[in-house]
C-alpha cells in the first residue's frame, strides 16, 4: 500500500504454532488503528498448516487471532463519531470456520496462499486497481 502513496501504519501479532500459540498484543493494534481511516486485519493459517497430512480438528482460527478481530471491533465502537471501514483479509488454504464477529466487517477478502507477489496483488484489490475473482475448487460453510 506504502507503494501505491497510502500512508500505512502496520501492527502485528505473530503467526500462531500449535505447540505455541501467539500472543495477542492488545496495545500494539490499539495503537496501529488508532485514528485511521480504515483498518484491514489480515489472519489465517502457515502454509504449513494446510495441504495432505496436516488435519486439524478444530478449523477455526488459530489462537489469538478471534481475540484480535474482536478487540479491532471494540476500537471501531469506540469511535462512534468517525468509525473506520474495517476490512478482513484471510489467508488459509483451507475454509476456516470465522469467529461470529467477523459479520461486523465490511469486506471479507479470501485469498487463500497468494505466493511470493501475494501482497502485491492484495494491495492492488484493495486499492481497487484490480478486480477479485475466481473460482473456488471447494465450498466455504
């Protein structure tokens, strides 16, 4: 987004382990969000954590990351006055079952694992200079 002339503040947890689940760092969003005109959460899955022979049982969203979604929410509540668009991107090569919160976000952009150039085309959907599409191998619940 940086490239395209978007001021961009970025804030981050870091990408969950089943063995070690991430850390959510509540200040660290508050103050990515804060007074931004909109907010896009980008969540998902490792590359690794999809594909033959790595089953889950449980398809949610790795830990950490609901709570997340949730707190963005409660920071957009807040700013009652000016709320912000809030976008979610998600990343996973696989449906995931999305916390009941994720209703409340404006767009929802699945893009399953994009490769090397993956930001590239996302910042330019999300710009608008190109369109998404396609079409899906599998059904999404």
């Amino acid at each position: 987004l940086e490239r395209a002339g978007r001021a961009v503040t970025t804030g981050a947890t870091s990408w969950a382990d089943d063995a070690k689940p991430a850390q959510f760092d509540g200040a660290s969003a508050t103050s990515a969000a804060d007074g931004a005109d909109a907010i896009i959460v980008v969540v998902g899955e490792r590359p690794d954590r999809s594909g033959e022979a790595n089953s889950v049982v449980d398809p949610s969203l790795p830990a950490g990351q609901p709570e997340l979604l949730e707190h963005v929410l409660e920071l957009a509540r807040a700013r009652a006055q000016r709320p912000p668009r809030l976008v979610l991107v998600v990343i996973a090569g696989r449906p995931l079952v999305l916390p009941a919160c994720a209703d409340a976000f404006g767009a929802v952009l699945w893009s399953f694992h994009p490769g090397s150039e993956g930001g590239l085309g996302l910042a330019d959907v999300l710009l608008g200079a190109a369109e998404p599409g396609g079409r899906l191998p599998i059904t999404i619940p």
